[in-house]
C-alpha cells in the first residue's frame, strides 16, 4: 500500500500465502488479496528460508519501479499493478 500511494509500479510474482514460523503474524491480508485478484503463475524456482524444501511453494517476488518524472504538461500514467513480465 505504501509503495502504490507513493505512486510505485509494482509487479507481484509467484505465489504469497501465510508465511512460515515464527514470521505468521507478518500476514498481510491486502497483499494476499492482490495475489489471489492477479492470480500470478508460481516462480518455478525457490528460495529464501525453506527454500531446500520444495513442497511449500511459496517463494515470492515483489518488483517496484519509481515511474521517471513526468515531463510539464503531460498527464501521469496511472499506477498499475501487475503479475506480468516487466518491460524495460
């Protein structure tokens, strides 16, 4: 939410569920809920804590651009949310 209002592109890639002990009350209900909006294809790779165990899933990446400045007199694209690929 911080990043959105602050006028961030954010991508959000993999899959996001409860997190793992001792870190389950880090939920974030709102980010849960934009995964599961964008439905974004699993990353095909782990890491992080567990990573080794490949049952769990759950890797994530999260990917937030600052947009450049805006030139005078020109509108300012809207913030977008996105599970796709970034383009440069």
């Amino acid at each position: 939410k911080t990043l959105l209002s602050g006028g961030w592109d954010v991508g959000l890639y993999g899959v996001y569920t409860t997190p793992i002990p001792p870190f389950e009350s880090a939920f974030q209900p709102a980010l849960y809920a934009e995964y599961q909006r964008l439905k974004p294809a699993p990353l095909g790779f782990d890491f992080g804590y567990n990573h080794r165990d490949r049952r769990n899933g759950r890797a994530l990446v999260m990917i937030a651009r600052k947009p450049a400045p805006v030139l005078a007199g020109r509108a300012r694209a809207a913030i977008r949310i996105s599970a796709s690929p970034l383009r440069p």
